[in-house]
C-alpha cells in the first residue's frame, strides 16, 4: 500500500510539473505573441512615421516648386513690362522724329512759298 501511495504521489508530482510546464509554455507564448503584436505595432509606427515625414517632404517640395514658378512668373512679368516701356519710349521717340520732320517739311514749304512769292513780285 505504501508503494501505491508513493506511486500515486509521483504521478501527481509528475501531473504537477506536467501541468506547470504546460503553463509556463502557455506563458512563454503569451509573451512571444504580445512582443510580436509590440514589434508589429512599432513596425507599423515606423511606417507611418516614415509615410508622413515623405509625404512632407514631397509637400516641401512642390512648396518649393510653386515658390520657383511664381518668382519665374515675376521675373518674366518685370521683363514683359520693362519691353514694353522701352517699344512705349521708342514709339515716343519715333513720333516726336515724325512731329519735327514735318515741322521742318512745313518751313521748307513756308520758305518755298516765301521765295516763289518774292520772284512772282
């Protein structure tokens, strides 16, 4: 009877352990599981966070982008006036040679007429 009792003493020992194994396994893959759901939830963090920093970076860069084209737009605006000014003064220019040729044209026809008259006299 001794020998029962010391039998049944091992295998619930052996149950023991067993049952503590099983345990400490189910733990250990508790903790793997929550540590890949961490590591995930990092990886997807780093993601985001890369996601983000590109899109501003893509963002800075069409900044910079419309920046450049609006101060090409300005740049041309300041030539396209500066042009202008310079046909503007040169038709000026032109017109006020036209005023004085004919002013001129006018005394040559004055002294003409002037000469014409002092032979018909």
């Amino acid at each position: 009877q001794e020998a029962a009792e010391l039998e049944m003493m091992r295998r619930e020992e052996e149950m023991q352990r067993h049952r503590e194994a099983e345990e400490k396994r189910r733990s250990e893959e508790d903790e793997a599981q929550r540590l890949r759901v961490i590591a995930e939830q990092a990886a997807q963090q780093l993601t985001a966070e890369e996601e983000a920093r590109q899109r501003s970076m893509e963002a800075e860069e069409l900044e910079r982008m419309r920046r450049e084209e609006e101060w090409q737009c300005r740049v041309q605006a300041v030539q396209e006036a500066e042009e202008k000014r310079r046909a503007e003064e040169q038709l000026r220019e032109a017109d006020e040679l036209a005023r004085m040729r004919r002013e001129e044209e006018l005394q040559w026809e004055c002294i003409v007429a002037e000469m014409a008259e002092h032979v018909a006299e």
